[in-house]
C-alpha cells in the first residue's frame, strides 16, 4: 500500500523524528525487529500528510463550499448524529474530515 501502487498514507502528528528509521530502530532493539529497512519505509511513506490538532476558525469564517464554519460543523454535527448515537463529537475528527476533503479536492 505505497504512492507506487496509488496509496496516501495519512500520519499522525505525533510521531518522533525519523520515526521511519527501522534500520537505527533495529540496531537499538534487537529483540523488536522491524521486518522492512528504512529504504523501503522511506518508499511506503512517499507523499503522506501529516495530520494535526484541528484548528476551526471563527464560527462565521467563510470557508470552501460557500458556507460559513458554523454552518459546516452543523451539518457535521447532524451527519454525525444520523450514523451514530454521541454524546460529544471530537475536533480532530473534524479536521481529519477536512484534511481528507482538501486532499479529495485538491488531488
């Protein structure tokens, strides 16, 4: 599953830097082997994004799709609602949301 065969992968924010290093991973844990080097790592991971912390603008901010960001997190909201029963929604499930509609988008 890597950008050779059509894939994006989507990361979280929180990894470490060059978490992607199995070779110096391996060298350091010789009890946990990674099973792919960080050349084919380097290769999986070719054009991903990083996901972060949502960040929603002022709630009457215009935003893509001529409506405002309360507007969107509304529609969200009861999207939401209709597939599952929540008591509270999570932010960063909005951003992700948005990350993957601006790479729909864009891409």
């Amino acid at each position: 599953m890597t950008a050779e065969y059509g894939y994006v992968w989507f990361l979280p924010a929180w990894f470490t830097e060059r978490w992607w290093d199995t070779d110096k991973h391996n060298a350091a844990f010789p009890t946990e082997k990674v099973l792919c080097t960080s050349t084919e790592m380097l290769s999986a991971i070719q054009g991903h994004f990083i996901l972060t912390t949502a960040f929603l603008g002022e709630e009457n901010s215009p935003i893509v799709g001529n409506c405002t960001v309360r507007n969107w997190l509304d529609a969200y909201l009861e999207h939401l609602q209709a597939l599952v029963s929540f008591k509270r929604h999570s932010a960063s499930i909005a951003f992700y949301s948005l990350a993957l509609y601006t790479y729909i988008i864009f891409v």
